[in-house]
C-alpha cells in the first residue's frame, strides 16, 4: 500500500521537477543530474512527508500489544483502522477486531509497513458505532 504511495509521491516530485526545467535552460548532462539527484533524494523526501502527514483517519495501522499466557508474555501484532488522526505521539482512536482501541503513534511506518500504534486500552465497541464505520 505505502509502495502505492511513494509511486505517486515520486511521480508529483518528477513532474514538478520537469515544469521547473521548462522555465530555465539546462544542458543535458545537468538534466540528466538534475533527475538523478532528485531519483535518489525522493526516498527521504517521501519519509518527511510520511511525518508531515502522519496517521489519517482510515489508514491501516499495525496494532502492537503485550500478551500474557502461561508461557509469559508475547509481543502480538494486529492490523487495525485508525478512527482520528495523530502524529507520532498522540493517541489515536483506533478499530482492532470489532474492539474500539486507544493507541499511542510510535512511529510513520515506511514504504512497506503501516504505521505503528501501541495499544494503550480497548473497549468493546457498541453496535451503534460498528454501523457508522
């Protein structure tokens, strides 16, 4: 999905680096330059912006909790549906199996992997708000 992203983040950047092109004279060779430097800075490019933009409401996010069992606690992962924005730090509501959860941003995620939420406590969510989502 973040793939999907960062293709269309680079696609804008290399358009707009070609719109500045057509106002000024470039040989060819600081072309070529041109769009090779903007190549390799567009992944760091894409991480700032993925910090700028933080968690929306509506995005996959990667719900990590402890888990205690008889063979002692387990680190557990579960893909979850933010339902509030944040950025990292904030709490965010967010949507884990049918639970309604409330979860710290710990991290933006990257080009593969959704961003991270620390689940703080959850709730059973009413069957009036499974409706509206």
């Amino acid at each position: 999905m973040r793939v999907v992203d960062f293709l269309k983040f680079y696609l804008v950047l290399i358009t707009l680096l070609f719109l500045g092109m057509s106002f000024f004279s470039f040989s060819t060779e600081q072309k070529v330059l041109l769009f090779l430097i903007t190549s390799l800075v567009s992944p760091s490019l894409f991480k700032e912006f993925l910090k700028l933009r933080g968690v929306r409401r509506g995005d996959l996010v990667l719900v990590s909790y402890s888990h205690k069992n008889e063979l002692g606690t387990l680190l557990q992962k579960e893909l979850g549906r933010a339902l509030t924005s944040g950025k990292v730090g904030d709490v965010i509501e967010v949507e884990l199996v049918g639970r309604l959860a409330k979860g710290e941003v710990r991290s933006v995620g990257g080009f593969i992997f959704p961003p991270e939420v620390s689940l703080l406590y959850y709730e059973e969510m009413p069957t009036t708000r499974r409706r509206e989502l």
